[in-house]
C-alpha cells in the first residue's frame, strides 16, 4: 500500500470517528496517531486501516478498545517527582493565601495526578479547601479514575515516587491493599469530581487556581495546543498557575506572553495579573 493511500485512510478514518462518535483526533499528532492506529489495527485483525472504520462505524462497542490506543493512559502516582515537589515548595504557598481553591487536571486519564494533589494538598493542608477536577475524553480511563485502584505491584514506584516528590506521610497510610490491588482511600475522592471534557471542542467550565496538564499537548498539532493553552489561560484566575509535562513549554505558543515562568525545569509558569 502507497504511502498515499495510507493516509487518506487514516484521514477517513479520523473523519468518521468525529462525524459519528463526535471524538475529534484530527488535530493530533500524525505520527502518534500513525503509530497507535497500527497497533489498533493489529488488535482488531483489520488488514486495512479502512476495514477498521468499518468496524468502528457498525460495532459501537469496538469505540471504547479503539480510544484506549488513540488516548495515551501512561502515568504512575507523583510521576515526576521533582514536578510535585516544585509545586509543594513555588506553589502551595500562593495557595495557602486563597480561602477556596479549584484544581483542574486536564487529560487526568486514570486518575494517578489527581490523587497524587490530592495528597499533595492534604499534607500541606489545602484539601479541605479544594476541589478538584478530573478531565478526560476516555469514558474507561474516567471509571478507572473513579475507581481509585490500581495493582498493588506499582505501590513500590508509587511510594518512591512520593518520598522524592517530599511526602510527609507514609503512602500507606491512603490506600488498603486487598486481592492484589491498591485501593485509594475514598476520602481522597470526596472533593473530586471526574469528567469528559475535551480540550479539542469543548470550552471553559470552571475559574480555577491551578491547571495541571502534563504530558498532553505534546500528541496535539501546534493549532490544538494553541486552542488548550487558550482555555487555560481563561480558565485561570489573576496569577493562577499552569503545570506542564516535561517536554512541553510555552515558549513558541502564542501564549508565551500571558504567562511568567516559575521554573523552566519543572514547566511551571504564573498567569501574568494584568487584565
């Protein structure tokens, strides 16, 4: 198959997924969403990128194994450790002034971020005064989220990756282990509400203090990255805080402007307070 042929399939199929489904992924990275079609391809035993549109349009229940390949459900508890440190030491002190807070987690997938502010602001304090939102585009990611549980052999990563992000507890003390799992404390969830949202087409929902989107905008094309930053800004109070992943920036969106960097390292920037 020419290598024409093969992305007026994939444009096909990206095309039929919006029309039907109302998922948009054509903004996306071409060469990611290239690579995770294939491996769907390979799953469903579809020889051809247009045999899989065929089973995505007829066979409802093919969408939900089909967004799990297109939407990347990558993430560990306090992944990135120094990141979470960054926000304890340049962040949580802004926040401490704010007497109620609103966290946004943009692309949250299973919910390993949120849970991991969660803690993050009950150790410094803030959670009583928080609530938190979880958005994704991912119906099963969002249920797994909900769930809060998750296998018990990514506990030793997890509570590692909580010490070095400068926890002040014990992990264990958020979770009981039961049949080979981990299941997260409820309490946890009680001030967190998970959602489908798209930072492709959907708008603004909520005036928050603090957007974390990590490791996100790196599978949009630059027009899509520039709609996401678009909505954090508005969604962003005066001097709010934006949080990104670790090969994200700002510095060639045409946001660049409206924000100030906190740290270069660690992909935190300050919403600037001007109007």
């Amino acid at each position: 198959m020419s290598e024409l042929t093969h992305d007026i399939e994939l444009s096909l199929l990206l095309e039929a997924i919006f029309r039907r489904y109302h998922y948009d992924f054509r903004g996306y990275s071409m060469a990611s969403v290239k690579r995770r079609v294939h491996q769907a391809k390979e799953h469903f035993r579809c020889p051809t990128i247009s045999s899989l549109q065929d089973r995505v349009l007829h066979d409802p229940s093919v969408l939900p194994k089909l967004l799990s390949y297109l939407t990347v459900q990558v993430s560990d508890l306090f992944r990135d450790p120094a990141y979470f440190r960054a926000l304890r030491e340049l962040v949580i002190p802004h926040l401490k002034t704010y007497p109620s807070l609103k966290v946004w987690v943009a692309g949250c997938s299973t919910g390993e971020e949120l849970y991991s502010l969660a803690i993050l602001f009950r150790e410094e304090g803030l959670e009583e005064r928080t609530m938190f939102y979880g958005t994704d585009i991912n119906p099963d990611a969002l249920q797994q989220a909900d769930a809060g549980v998750y296998s018990l052999n990514r506990i030793p990563q997890f509570t590692e990756n909580h010490r070095r992000a400068g926890g002040k507890s014990s992990l264990s003390d958020y979770y009981t282990a039961n049949y080979g799992a981990a299941v997260f404390d409820k309490s946890l969830r009680q001030r967190a509400v998970f959602s489908d949202h798209s930072l492709v087409s959907d708008e603004v929902f909520a005036e928050v203090q603090l957007v974390s989107c990590r490791n996100v905008l790196i599978y949009f094309d630059l027009e899509i990255q520039n709609r996401a930053l678009g909505l954090f800004q508005d969604s962003l109070v005066r001097k709010g805080f934006l949080g990104l992943g670790a090969k994200e920036s700002l510095r060639y969106s045409q946001y660049a402007e409206s924000f100030v960097e906190l740290s270069r390292e660690e992909r935190l920037y300050q919403k600037r307070g001007g109007a």
